[in-house]
C-alpha cells in the first residue's frame, strides 16, 4: 500500500544508512591517512636528550665546547 517496508521509507532509510557508513569509513581512512603519513610531527625538532642538553647549556652548567661534543654524541646514537 506504501510502497514497502516502513511505509515508504526504506529506500531513503537505506540511503542514509549507507551514507553514514561511507562517511565513517572515509573519516577513519583519513585519520590513519594522517598518521601513517607523519611518523615524526617536527622533523625538525629536538629529542627529549637534546632538549635538555640545551637546556643546561643556557643555564651555563656546560660550556659551548661541551655542548657540541656531546650532542655530537647524541646525534650518533
């Protein structure tokens, strides 16, 4: 009498269920996208150790020589 299940709404039922999936999926697919895509977010960035080597060379506890030597030794680890 309606057109099938639901009176006449299935079909747009369906639409928007499938919609919704495909939008899900699409939304996970690009959040591992991104992830995958960026292993290191700053490239440019410090480790943990050089950050605070540097951090003792601006509070004078290493002098400039030290400092270069040992994140020299850092780098090579």
């Amino acid at each position: 009498m309606y057109g099938g299940m639901m009176g006449g709404w299935g079909p747009w039922f369906m639409t928007v269920n499938t919609l919704v999936v495909v939008a899900l999926l699409l939304g996970v697919g690009l959040v591992v996208y991104r992830t995958v895509q960026r292993p290191d977010r700053n490239p440019g960035a410090l480790s943990r150790a050089e950050q605070l080597l540097a951090e003792r060379y601006v509070r004078g506890e290493i002098d400039r020589g030290e400092y270069e030597e040992r994140r020299a030794t850092i780098r090579e680890s």
